[in-house]
C-alpha cells in the first residue's frame, strides 16, 4: 500500500494555476505529459528542464509515437515551450503558468464550410430553400489572409514573455502571433540562427540595464548585434579599446 510523506517532497503549484488546469480541457495523454513536465521542473524548483523523450514513455506508460504527438500538441496549445537545441539531442521543456494565452482544445467546424483563396464562404443552402442574396460574398465579408507565426518565432516569444512575466505578473500579455512574426524575421530577413536569439535573450533577461529595456521581439531585433557583442567579455574589451583609439 502507498504511503506518500509530506516531508518527501511536494510540487508546488499556485490555486490559480490549479484551477486554470482543472477548466481547460486536454486529453489524457497530453495531461499525462503536462503533469511529468510539471514535476520534473516545478518539482524540482526549475523553470525549465531536459527531458529525453524516454523519460516520458517511462513515467507516463504511453507509447513513443503518441507521447510525441501530445507534447507537440501541448505546445501548439501554448501550454509548453519546447526549447530545442541544435547543439545536444535532447530538448529542454517550460510550463506556461500564464493560462491566458493557453488555447482551447475545442476543434474547429470546417465541414460545411469552403475556402476560396483566402476567404472562408460558409454555405448555407438547406435543402428546401435556395441560397437567398443575404447568403453571397460581399465585400464586407473579404478580409485579408492574417500572416501566421511559425512554431520557432512562437517558442522563441514565449520564451522572452516568461522572463518578462516573472518579474511583473502583471505584465500584460502581448499578441504572440505579432511577437512571432517578428521573431520570424530576424529568422528569415537578418539570417539570426534561432539558437543565438534563444541565448541572447537568456541573456539579456538577467542583465540589469537590458532587461528592462528589451521587452519585444521588435526592441530585441534592433538591439541584436550589440547584445551579441555585450555577451562576449572578450569582445566588449576589444570594443573599449577600440573606442579609447578612436578618441
């Protein structure tokens, strides 16, 4: 028989953030995965940790395939952020404790709908009535194909906005699909390997002057290459040479 102690440690989670569990609604198996990320950062008083993806299959008992597919879903929803590294094999995981920017998981009802090149036509004939003229396109119905964030400048901005969010809970929460596209261009225009952006932001986020001055993707791009240089010690010397030679 079971007899769990007190004293043999405990995950601390705040009511708030239990009660935001206890309402949204996630399958089993993402639950499953959720609740070993929970434990094995919170539990342990980490923000975030590695955590192969055998580990998962070991505590929660739910197969490779599927324990995949529930953490790529969890991440989708905002719940998670997955932090890959390029340079190891093994990823890193963060709960999002801010459950404001958690998404549903109700599905979506596409069946009695058609898209024509961007606009979405929802039809509406029966099959006693004919469409009537309320039903057709109008121009007020067209509306512009909203550009969508990639799964990296997401992770990437979810990152900052923890950092941001664990000084000021009060902060407020910012448009992530905003804050990834312009995560995306530092990607795809400025040629930023998403590894560097993720260390210059861990960076930045714990040094006294910065951290209170990046607090946007956008602010983050413009400063980048200082940031980078500010990171390397040995760089900043040269630096400070250099402008003392130029005086």
């Amino acid at each position: 028989m079971a007899n769990p102690q007190a004293e043999n440690g405990h995950v601390d989670i705040s009511n708030e953030v239990m009660d935001a569990l206890i309402s949204h609604r996630v399958s089993g198996e993402e639950m499953q995965c959720l609740l070993f990320i929970i434990r094995k950062t919170w539990g342990w008083k980490k923000k975030e940790d590695r955590i192969a993806l055998s580990q998962f299959v070991k505590a929660t008992g739910i197969n490779k395939q599927s324990c995949h597919r529930a953490i790529k879903r969890l991440e989708s929803k905002k719940m998670i952020a997955v932090i890959k590294k390029d340079y190891e094999n093994i990823n890193s995981y963060c709960f999002i404790k801010d459950f404001e920017v958690w998404k549903s998981s109700s599905k979506k009802i596409t069946a009695s709908s058609k898209k024509i090149k961007g606009v979405i036509k929802k039809d509406y004939q029966s099959s006693s009535k004919k469409m009537n003229t309320k039903d057709t396109i109008t121009k007020d119905t067209i509306t512009k194909e909203k550009i969508v964030a990639t799964d990296t400048g997401l992770r990437l901005s979810t990152y900052l906005f923890s950092f941001i969010k664990d000084r000021n809970n009060g902060h407020k929460p910012p448009d992530l699909n905003k804050w990834g596209v312009d995560m995306d261009k530092m990607i795809r225009i400025d040629a930023r390997d998403p590894t560097d952006i993720e260390k210059v932001i861990c960076w930045c986020q714990q040094d006294d002057f910065w951290k209170n001055n990046i607090l946007s993707p956008d602010k983050l791009r413009k400063q980048f290459d200082q940031l980078k240089l500010k990171m390397n010690p040995r760089n900043d010397k040269v630096e400070r040479v250099a402008e003392w030679l130029l005086k």
